[in-house]
C-alpha cells in the first residue's frame, strides 16, 4: 500500500487530495487508468486473486507432513503437539484427497479423536468422530472411537449401537475380536452404572429470549442529524433492540482463536474450511452458515450398510445427517473469497468487509451487477469530505484494488470502472463511519475458580478474576447506525453470538435521544482526548453532554495535587482548562462571569456534578484561572516538576510489579513511590487508580490478599468518582474484589458478588449468566 501511494503522480495525487463527494468518478476514473497501465499493480493483483497461485489454498502433501508429525508426538504421549499437528493438517488437507484408499480428511478427524480422548476431551472427540463420519460412514475406527467416548460419558445405548456398527463394517477378523471384547466391556459398564437412559447431545448456545415492546422513532436535531429516540418511557435494564448483522468479518488478531462465523471463541476441535486454508470455524453449522461446503458420505461408503438391520441404518442416518447443519436461509459471505485465494488473508479486514457488504447486495437483487444498489447501506452517512488528502489516497487504491479483487471471484463479473469504484470509496468510508466492533467478554476458567476458591495460597495467575474484553470482530447493523454518540451514554451495546442487542442503562424519558458510546467515555480519558480521538476515526465533533458540559471527572481525570498536604484542591494543566472554558463560552450569560456561584444558575450545566466539584474543591474565579494554580486555595505548583515525578514514581511501581522477582520486600518499598505518586497527582487521578489496581494484582502473586484487598477497594473508590457507582466498569472491578474477598473467607464478598450482579443485570439483563457464566460459581461460593 505504501509502495503503490509513493508512486501515484503528485498531480493525479493533489486532484484526490481536494476531491468531494461528487468527484469521485472522475478521480476513480484517473487513478483506474493510471494503476492498470502500471506493471506491480497489475503483479499485485494477479499475487492476490490467481487461483494457480493459492496460496491459502490446500496441499494433499503438507497435510501429510503434519500428519506424519502428529503420530510421532502421539507414539510418545506427546497429545498437546500430537493436537496441534492433526489441526494443522487437517486446514490443508483437500477433501477429495485419499491415503492407503481412505479419505484423508476422515482420517485426520479419527486421528485427533484420539487424542482428545487421550486427553479426557471426550466430547469434543465425539463431535470429530460424527465429521469422519459424514464423509466415511464406513469407518470402522471412527465409529469404534465414537463408541469408546459415548461410553466414557454413561451413553452406554449410543455407545453399544456405535460398537454394532464397527464391527459389522469392520473387515478384519482381529478387528472384529477387538470389538467384540469393548462390547463386553460397555455391557458391563452399564450394567454396574444401573441407569440405560440415553442421554443426546445438547446445544450448548441457549439463549435467552426477551420480549422487545419498545418503539423507536427516528428523530433529527441540528448537532447530530438523524437518531433514534423511544416514544414512551423505558425502564433502566429495558432491551430496546435486536439485530442480525448486514455483514460481519472477523478481526485479524483473532483469525486464530475464534470462530470466522460466529465470532465466538474457538474449541480444541475447530473446523477448517473446506475449500481455503483461512479460516477456522468453531462447528460443522457455522462453517455451513458462511458458505463452506458440507462433508457428505460418499455414495461408495455406502454399499455396505445393506448388511445392517434397519435400526442401525437408522442410527448411521440420525449420526451423520444432523438435522442442526441444514443449511439455514443465510447469504454466504465467505463463498466469493474461497478457493485458495489470497486477498482476503492480506486486505484490512474493513476492506474485506466491504467486499461482503458488496456481494450481498449484489445476492440479495438476485446477482445483478450491472451497478452496485446498495438499499438501506447506502443512506448510511459518511465523511469523505472531511478526511485528511492521506486518507483519500488510500480509500482511492484500497476501493480499486477490492474491485479487481471481486472482479475475478467465481459467479460475480463486478464491474470495474469509476463510477463502481466511487462506489466503492463511499461505502468504505461509511464502513469506517458506521460499523461496529463485536466484543468478547473473556471470564477466567471456572475450573481455574475453583482451584483458587479451595486453596488460600495464591494460584499462579493471582487470585484475582479479571473480565477482559476481546475485539473479536467488526459488522454493519444498518438498523443500529441510528443510534447517536455519546460520551455519556444511556445504552449499552452486547453480542450474543452475532446478533447485536441495545440496552438501556438508566431510565429514559419518552421523546429522549438513546445514544451508545463510539469509543472512551467520561471517566476513560478526558474531553479533549476523547474529541481529538472522534474526529480522527470518525470525522465528527463531539457535541454531546459530557463534551459540553462542566463534569466532575473532566476535572479531576488527570488533575494533580496542591503542593499543601492538606489542599484538597486540583491543578489543572493548560489544556485541560481551555477544553473547559470552550465549554462554557456556548452558554447564554456566563462568558464574563467570574464566580463559580452564578454557574450553578444555569440550567444548561449540571448541577449535580458542579456542586460536587464545588463542594469538594471550593472551585472559584474559574474563567481567570491560569495552569498550575490550585482551583480552591490558589497556590502555585510546578506542573514540568511534577509531570516528572509522577511519570518516574509509576515507571519505578512498574519494573517493581513486573519483576520476575517480585516478593513482599520489593512491594513494600514500592510503597513509597505510591506515597509520592498520591502526593504529586489529585486523589481521584486516573493513574492512581491503575496503581492501586496494579498493586492489588501483584499482592494477590505474593500472598498478601488482605494488602491487595485493600488495594483493589482503592481502586474502586476512584472509579465510583470517575464514573459513577453503578457503571461496568466498577462491576469488572467488583469482579476483582470478590474473587479476592472470597480467597480471604471475607465476609464483605456476599456484598460485593450481589452488587456486581446487579450492575451487570443493568447491562446485560437477563443475559448475563450466557455472557458470564462464572459469575454463578461467584454467586454459588458468596
């Protein structure tokens, strides 16, 4: 990319660079010309989409390379490697690829069921055995395998009719023996287990439905243009909207971990594509569901089930032809970038989004191409004008190069001239303007839980449980790109799978805009941050009440300490002060008032969080304050001294928690610069708060849990002011102070588990047991 814009002409460059809406054709239409008369473009493109290249394609040879590796770490008990080369193998090996005249794929599936039952994993090697089969229903190995697993599990019924089944399409008669004897062994089993219920497999992504009574109307102001808004009133915690995504496309960060589909963290047994080596699926269904080809029996596999009685072909049918992987009425959005191509591994995934969003347009009108209507996608608002001439460039090539790219995917002729590719720049920048970024909630292991709940000494991560947000992918709701910024939002967006819902956090008024927060809200970073950080992702000046408005926490976030010990006062720096006084320059009456006394008379400001700074600080003569003097008593402190000791106090409280060495000692006398630090910044400073947390993980290492309790609850106090009590952040911080609590035996834990269950039933609803399972473990040991 950065070649390619080096080499643009200055003038075709500047052209793009003054470019609106409106010229897009024409400045599409110069740089189409001058890219396909440029050699390394055309070379680029062909490395990108030649089908003779495919270089995330599939390989019958390295399939067998790591196939052969697993089996020597598997001959030496080595399972985790033996796993990892069965995986491998199995996201090169072509379907149609056979060894010793079995298909390659079914085997490499018994292969890795072995070894998750060698493992205990025994139904994730069931599920590997039932995709051996749906490509081989004659295997012997697989259905003995899937035999011994349902056995492990008590399914002794399943068990015993898998057995069947392998020994009659077993063809050696030391096969047939072998099978005959784990017979015997199940039979026994069961008989001694005193219970012959079959038990079934289970979906195990229930959900839970809510009724969605909520009408939104869109609603239009001048500061923000279209919104939405309720027409009646809503209740705090009320899900006031659902919505399945346009199109969605997984981040490249998590390529590797979670589900290409359905975003979800991936199990042990993931699923390979069958057509690509890209991407990885976490089940059969969501490989179906983007476009991937089901592994069906071939016809040959079935000759021999004449030799078995109805109830077993019955049986082999239930097993191989699941009723969950019917093909649901869902666009394939990974179809057109399969086959071994190699654009979609190398593209910005917002680039490969837009290629989805293109192509289903182009299903939904029934494959017509002949120019890009993209329905409701194309009311969707955008900024081109207002980005930086860098930026246009890029969206000029990244749009020509997707074009082409499409242009050579299978059953799509996508037409390639400036008006497509201005198209193309427009959606790209609505890409950027509108799609959302689907989190996962990442909650320790309960079984990590548990151990550290048995055991009062510290458990190798530090008995501390910490909700850690995953970026896991990016999607288009067109419904939800309605929904208004906020710094301080009132609703709160979550995922179930890929299905976005929106949540009130608080009560709203009927006729009241519901707006999310695009990024870092009040009490993350402060005002100016948090406008510089939305205009350069999203072209728009925050206008909203926190950006606005006089808060309590755009005071204090990154305030510091009156040299007086005993001054409660703040000292801001001067960029902090003129953020604040442009906020008060667009209020009626107050530009050349000098007491903080007649701010409070203002109905436009809050009152609530002026008062507390009032009460709390004694702010006065706020419009002739200058940088580095106390806002209550006036005193003067040296902000370049003291930027310099805070920085030094939390680079020393760093390498002292990140020793490898860390001990009681080495904490204790990190406790001085802690000391320092508390005395250079305000109390309710943001880095002190991360210091506090930060001391609280490494006492938890050393044992110290009553010192990281008292540390942990710091912490909180801090972020209460910050935000406010009931915020998610202080509930992921509760999270923290619970496990603690609970390590201690503390009576307090029942206090905080309750509290932090409510605020997550405010965010989540009757959701937050499917996002955080654990927290019933929390709740069962409070």
């Amino acid at each position: 990319m950065e070649k390619l814009k080096s080499l643009v002409p200055g003038t075709l460059k500047q052209i793009i660079a003054e470019s609106i809406t409106d010229d897009l054709p024409s400045t599409c239409s110069s740089l189409l010309d001058f890219l396909l008369h440029f050699e390394p473009f055309q070379q680029m493109v062909k490395d990108l989409t030649d089908p003779e290249v495919a270089l995330c394609g599939k390989s019958k040879e390295g399939a067998l390379e790591s196939k052969h590796k697993g089996n020597r770490c598997f001959l030496t008990s080595d399972y985790a490697n033996a796993l990892d080369f069965y995986t491998q193998a199995l996201r090169v090996a072509p379907m149609d690829a056979h060894e010793a005249d079995r298909n390659l794929v079914a085997t490499l599936y018994v292969n890795r069921a072995s070894v998750l039952q060698k493992m205990g994993l025994v139904r994730e090697c069931v599920r590997d055995c039932n995709r051996a089969l749906r490509i081989s229903s004659n295997y012997a190995k697989a259905w003995f395998r899937r035999g011994k697993a349902n056995a492990a599990m008590g399914r002794y019924e399943d068990a015993i009719c898998d057995l069947d089944v392998a020994k009659i399409v077993e063809a050696s008669d030391g096969g047939k023996k072998q099978i005959e004897s784990e017979i015997k062994v199940v039979l026994d089993q069961q008989y001694r287990a005193a219970s012959s219920s079959r038990q079934h497999n289970q979906n195990d992504s229930i959900v839970l439905d809510e009724p969605q009574q909520m009408k939104l109307q869109c609603v239009t102001t001048p500061e923000k243009g279209k919104g939405l808004a309720s027409m009646v009133d809503i209740l705090q915690a009320s899900l006031v909207h659902t919505e399945d995504p346009f199109a969605t496309i997984i981040l490249k960060p998590c390529r590797e971990t979670h589900c290409h589909y359905c975003l979800n963290e991936l199990p042990v047994d993931k699923v390979p594509c069958t057509s690509c080596s890209i991407p990885w699926y976490c089940s059969q269904k969501c490989r179906i569901e983007a476009g991937g080809e089901m592994c069906c029996d071939y016809p040959n596999n079935r000759s021999i089930h004449k030799y078995l009685s109805d109830d077993l072909q019955r049986y082999i049918v239930n097993t191989t032809l699941h009723a969950d992987y019917e093909r649901a009425n869902q666009i394939p959005e990974h179809k057109h970038e399969c086959n071994g191509v190699h654009w979609p591994a190398v593209l910005p995934s917002e680039i490969v989004l837009v290629g989805r969003v293109l192509v289903n347009s182009i299903i939904k009108r029934g494959g017509s191409t002949d120019h890009f209507n993209l329905g409701a996608i194309s009311d969707l608002s955008h900024h081109y004008s207002r980005m930086s001439p860098e930026s246009k460039l890029e969206l000029h090539i990244y749009a020509t190069v997707l074009s082409c790219c499409l242009q050579h995917c299978n059953g799509f002729e996508v037409p390639v001239n400036g008006i497509s590719i201005s198209q193309i720049v427009v959606l790209i920048s609505q890409i950027r303007v509108n799609s959302m970024t689907i989190v996962r909630m990442k909650f320790p292991d309960h079984h990590e839980l548990e151990d550290q709940f048995g055991n009062l000494s510290p458990w190798k991560g530090g008995p501390t449980s910490n909700v850690e947000q995953v970026r896991a992918g990016q999607a288009i709701y067109t419904s939800a790109s309605l929904f208004n910024h906020s710094c301080q939002p009132n609703i709160h967006a979550y995922f179930l799978s890929r299905t976005l819902h929106i949540r009130t956090t608080e009560f709203v008024a009927a006729g009241c805009p519901l707006e999310l927060s695009y990024g870092p809200q009040v009490g993350q970073w402060d005002c100016k941050d948090r406008i510089t950080f939305l205009e350069d992702e999203y072209s728009f000046r925050c206008q909203c009440t926190g950006c606005s408005k006089m808060n309590f926490s755009d005071l204090v976030l990154n305030a510091f300490h009156c040299v007086k010990p005993n001054c409660s006062g703040i000292v801001l720096e001067s960029s902090v002060i003129n953020c604040e006084k442009e906020k008060l320059k667009h209020l009626p009456n107050i530009i050349n008032t000098d007491s903080i006394d007649s701010l409070l008379q203002a109905e436009e400001l809050n009152i609530d969080d002026i008062s507390k700074a009032v009460n709390d600080m004694q702010i006065n003569s706020f419009f002739q304050l200058n940088p580095g003097y106390c806002l209550k008593c006036g005193t003067y402190r040296d902000l370049e001294s003291a930027s310099v000791a805070a920085n030094n106090c939390i680079r020393r409280l760093q390498n002292s928690i990140d020793s490898k060495t860390i001990s009681r000692t080495t904490l204790l006398g990190a406790l001085s610069s802690l000391g320092v630090l508390r005395s250079t910044l305000h109390a309710y400073n943001r880095k002190i708060a991360e210091a506090e947390d930060n001391f609280a993980q490494a006492f938890c290492l050393v044992g110290e849990l009553q010192s990281a309790m008292e540390h942990c609850k710091a912490s909180i106090e801090i972020l209460e002011k910050l935000y406010n009590c009931n915020h998610i952040v202080v509930g992921y911080e509760l999270v923290k102070l619970s496990s603690i609590q609970l390590s201690l035996r503390d009576s307090g834990a029942v206090d905080s588990i309750d509290r932090l269950y409510q605020i997550f039933s405010c965010y989540y609803g009757s959701h937050t047991d499917v996002i955080f399972p654990d927290l019933q473990f929390l709740r069962k040991e409070g």
